[in-house]
C-alpha cells in the first residue's frame, strides 16, 4: 500500500532556530497536507498543497509540494516553545469518490528555551 | 466554535463489550472519515461516509466493526466485542467536499482502552 516517509523520528532544536521536514513517497500524491498534533489531542490543519510546485506560507511556516509529486517538505523559521508537537504529512491520491488520507508516522519535535 | 466534535473523549471497556464512538462534523459538512491512532504511529484510514452511504471501507477489519452515518445525527463508528487490540485513538475528520481541493478537518479523538 502506499506510504509516507517522515524521519528523523525525533528533531531537537534551540528556540529561535529555523528547522525543516521531509515527506516522501514512492508512489504520486495529488494532495499534500501538514498536520499538528499536541498530546493528547487531534491533528491540526497548518498548510494545505493542491498543485505540484505549490508552495505556501502560513506565519512563519512555509511549506512546497515537491515536483514530481512524491515528496514535500515544511520548514519553521524562528521556533518558539509553542512549535513543540507531532508534525504529520498526510497525502492524498484520488481515484474516483475515495479521498481517504494516508499519513506519516510523524515527527516530534522539542524546542529548547 | 463549530468544529468537529467527538464524544466521548475516553472510553474504557472490558474484553466483549461494545464501544459506540460518536462525531458530528463540522457544520455544512457531509463528508466523514474515520481513523485510528495507535502510540508513536501516524493515522490509519479506516473508512469514509457520506450521509446515509459507506463510500470506502478497505481500512476497516470486516469483522466487530461498523460505521454508519445517518441522515440524521452524529457519525457512529462501533466495535463490537472489543479485544485488547482495539485500544487505540479514534479520530474523526469532516469535509465539505470531495475532489481536488478537499480538506480533512479532525476531531479531538476518543481515546479507546480495552482492559
């Protein structure tokens, strides 16, 4: 089946620092989303990319849906101790009526004061 | 707030007892998804509905469970005569649309534990 790829499974950083993630695939995502989740709680929606080559700002998070549609990645500028969470890529490959998501495992990441 | 919503958050059951989890998407939404979560995994599919119709069930075991989503009322993913296996968290997600440019909005979950 298809899968998404998020490593490293842990990411520490400093406040302040900028960090980047990685999503990919072996098989074409028409649809790709970026997912926070706090414990405890259900993912929230930070960027949605719709188009290959897209690439999106949200506040100090931007985000591109790679070209060849098997990869994306987000990037965080200036982290602050809020940005800590599981950050999920989750794609989507329409075929007909079926708009099931298929998510990555997800990367944790800690900020540092 | 007019959000997705779930209930209950938490749910504990013993071995052969039946688990109702509920969800009410989000307001003008008629698309609904289910998936489970379990720890330091990511989310698994495992089925969509529109009113009244299962458009997709690949992601969900053929036997204990079900999902239905009624004209009327919230979204109901049950389990029958849950195992220990089940434990896990159930989130529900809400669409306006289907196509392109559908976006999953998720509930808080309902956190299953199965002694």
């Amino acid at each position: 089946g298809q899968q998404l790829n998020q490593s490293p499974q842990s990411m520490f950083i400093q406040e302040g620092e900028d960090v980047s993630m990685n999503c990919t695939s072996s098989s074409i995502f028409n649809t790709w989303l970026w997912y926070k989740q706090d414990p405890g709680e259900g993912p929230v929606l930070l960027i949605a990319l719709y188009k290959a080559g897209e690439l999106t700002s949200n506040g100090r998070l931007t985000a591109q849906f790679g070209i060849t549609r098997k990869d994306s990645f987000l990037n965080i500028s200036a982290s602050i101790p809020s940005d800590v969470g599981i950050y999920f890529c989750a794609g989507r490959a329409v075929t007909g009526a079926n708009s099931k998501l298929t998510f990555g495992k997800g990367i944790t990441l800690s900020v540092r004061p | 707030n007019a959000g997705v919503m779930q209930n209950p958050r938490h749910l504990v059951r013993r071995r052969g007892q039946e688990a109702r989890l509920r969800c009410s998407p989000m307001k003008g939404h008629s698309h609904v998804y289910w998936y489970r979560q379990l720890p330091e995994e990511g989310l698994k599919f495992m089925v969509y509905l529109q009113k009244e119709n299962i458009i997709d069930e690949s992601g969900m075991p053929k036997e204990r469970f079900s999902a239905e989503f009624p004209k009327e009322g919230p979204s109901i993913l049950r389990i029958q005569q849950v195992v220990r296996g089940d434990s896990a968290a159930y989130f529900c997600a809400s669409s306006p649309l289907a196509g392109t440019q559908e976006t999953q909005y998720f509930g808080p979950g309902t956190r299953l534990l199965v002694l």
